[in-house]
C-alpha cells in the first residue's frame, strides 16, 4: 500500500507518539509499504531511509490557529498525490484513518479539571478554559475529525477512549477500532540489569534493600505528583519506601511541597533522564495516578521490565492489567489514603514479587506485532473503503 501519515513534528528522541510514528514507519517499509510523512518537523537521521517525507510549512502565529493552518497544508499536499491509505493521528482532518493517541480533546479537558484539588478551583478552571481561544479552537477542530458527512475510520487505544466517543460525539461503538498501544519488549531487555540498579541507586544514595515506586511524567500535575506526595506522608517511615520522580526537569515547586508534607527526605526529583531503562532497573514498582491517560506507554514499559504498576481508572492501559495480580487501580487520584495502600503493599518484598511475575505475564500480551498486525488490518479496511468511494 501507499501511506500516507501526517504528524506536525515527528522528533522521537522526546518519545509518546513521535517514537510511535518512527517504529510503525519502519516496520510498514520493511514489509514493502511505500510510506509518505507530512511533517513539518522531522528528525531526518531518524527516519527510515525508504520513507519519503515531504515537508510541510513551519507555521508561527497563534498556538489556536497552527493546527488548522498545519491541517490545511497537508489536505493540499496530499491532494497533488495518489495515496491507498491516509492516517492523522492529532488535531488533522480529512484523513481516512484516525489514530488519537492522545485521546478526545473534550475528554482530556474535562479530565483536566479533575486534577485541582477543590471544587473552587475546578470552577475557576473551567470558567478560564471557556474564554480560552486555543481550547475553543481545538474543540472546534475535533468537532471538524469527528462529525463531518464522511467520518474517518477510527482507532482508539482503549475502551475508556472508545467511550468518550460515545459520550462526546454518539458515535457507536462499533465504529470505533480498538487497538491498545504497545511497544518493543527488547528495549528493556539488559545483560546489564543488576549493575545498572546498584550504580542508579548508589547515585539517588538509595540503599539496595530500600523498595522504590517510580513516578515517570512530563505533566507532573495532570499525571497526580500531588496526591502521591500526599499519600507519601501516610506511608510509615519504617517502610523504608523512597520515591523516585522521573521526566520533567522543573520540579522546584513539588520540591517545596515535598518539604511541607515532611517527605522530602524519602522523594528523589531526578527529573530528565536520557535512558529512561536506569530508572524503570532501579525500581521495584510504578506509581501512575493519572487523571488522564487514553493508554499510557509507561505502564506497558513498567510491565516489560517486571514492574507491578499502581495507576488510576483514569488510564485506558489500566486494561491491560492482566493477570490482576500485576497492580492495583484506584477510582480517585485525590484518595490519599488508598493511594498509600497500594504503596504500602508493594513496599512489601513478598507481594512484589508474585506481582512482578504477573507484570511479565501482562506484557507478553501486548507485543509490538500483535499491535502492528491490527493496525495493518484497519489500513486495508480504510484502502478498501477509499477504493470503492473514489
């Protein structure tokens, strides 16, 4: 097939997508696909040297009116060529094939809210994302994906997702493709695993007997930062429990929370870490209390690596934890108190271990391949579609 795939900019070095992109770009070329990427941002050295890519504008202005003027740009490029398949994947329409996998922009909003700890302020955010002309402008353009006369082929990563489509847009269940997120075990495989968690531990002055939970984000306060460093002070100090805060170097201001709770002794802000093996070998469990993840990519690294995973009902990957064993999911990121539960459970060697057994099993099931194999299956479908239409 010739596929095409639009993305603004494709730079996996910051991972998420842009790493997603980059993987299923090789694996399509590999198997004889000629692939296209409309992009205006790429790193060149990291693309598949059979994929074509056709720059796009770099457009300045407004963040509100990038994406509809990025949208535009690659509707008219792609028109002056014969595609079998298109694919979008954020805030682009027109595409045959759909893949948000950041979810419903109203669905991550309304989820956004819930991260404020008072209802004042919930309301105050709410009132503030209303005269907001990059919220307004997004949900405009989501209503544009979405409700058009020709809806595109849709993939979600999740059931939660799948629903927000039902709720936001009435769009029936079955018209939505699940195909949850994965990735490559072999990253997280290492002859090395055991010198790396003793020089990182040495490095964080973290004993080898101490249990670590690691918290990995960019968006500390949508992925729930503050309520776990809450729960952190329920945690008895004779657990021995350190908490490592792994991803966005700013942490001064959950830095200074830390010390008002008192925790700040047992909390290692490392912030970026380059190979982000070194913290997921120098851990013993994950802790994810997510207000908002369609279907998040750490839980299925923590898995490969053998990390039991704490995480919210908020996080489509949530669904994944099978056997049941391999985590605990709470209902309310704000719960302090049960979110120092789970923690206290996975400090505890004994269950860690039966659990990480368990987070191997989990991981096994969402291969790379499966996942590639599924996506393939909705390109055809969307070919076919494109076909019989044209």
């Amino acid at each position: 097939m010739k596929i095409a795939l639009c993305y603004e900019a494709v730079l996996p070095a910051r991972g998420g997508c842009e790493t997603y992109i980059t993987d299923l770009m090789r694996r399509l070329s590999a198997d004889g696909h000629d692939v296209h990427l409309y992009a205006s941002r790429c790193d060149q050295a990291a693309m598949p040297s059979a994929v074509t890519v056709h720059r796009m504008p770099q457009f300045k202005g407004p963040r509100f009116l990038r994406p509809w003027l990025f949208g535009r740009a690659c509707l008219d490029a792609m028109a002056r060529s014969e595609h079998d398949v298109t694919v979008g994947f954020d805030k682009t329409w027109g595409q045959d094939v759909l893949y948000p996998q950041g979810g419903l922009h109203v669905a991550s909003a309304e989820h956004n809210l819930q991260k404020h700890r008072t209802a004042a302020a919930r309301l105050f955010a709410s009132v503030a994302k209303r005269v907001d002309p990059a919220a307004n402008a997004f949900r405009l353009l989501e209503r544009r994906q979405y409700c058009d006369a020709r809806m595109p082929v849709i993939i979600a990563n999740s059931r939660m997702v799948r629903e927000h489509f039902r709720i936001a847009y009435g769009i029936a269940h079955d018209k939505v493709h699940i195909v949850p997120n994965a990735i490559h075990p072999s990253r997280f495989e290492s002859s090395q695993r055991s010198q790396i968690r003793d020089d990182w531990r040495k490095k964080w002055s973290i004993s080898d007997g101490d249990p670590v939970a690691l918290f990995v984000a960019m968006n500390y306060r949508l992925k729930g930062l503050e309520p776990l460093l809450h729960a952190m002070r329920r945690v008895p100090e004779s657990s021995s429990l350190r908490l490592l805060v792994v991803g966005n170097p700013l942490t001064r201001s959950f830095e200074r929370l830390a010390q008002r709770l008192r925790v700040a002794d047992r909390v290692v802000f490392h912030g970026f870490c380059a190979d982000s093996r070194q913290a997921y070998f120098a851990s013993d469990f994950l802790v994810h209390p997510t207000f908002y993840d369609p279907c998040s990519l750490v839980v299925l690294e923590a898995l490969a690596c053998g990390l039991p995973v704490v995480t919210s009902q908020y996080n489509g990957a949530a669904e994944l934890l099978e056997p049941a064993e391999c985590g605990r999911v709470i209902d309310d990121p704000h719960d302090a108190e049960r979110l120092a539960e789970c923690l206290m459970y996975f400090a505890d060697s004994k269950n860690r271990l039966i659990a990480s057994d368990a987070a191997r099993v989990a991981a096994s099931r969402w291969t790379f391949d499966d996942h590639y194999r599924k996506i393939v299956d909705v390109l055809r479908i969307a070919a076919q579609r494109r076909a019989a239409t044209s």
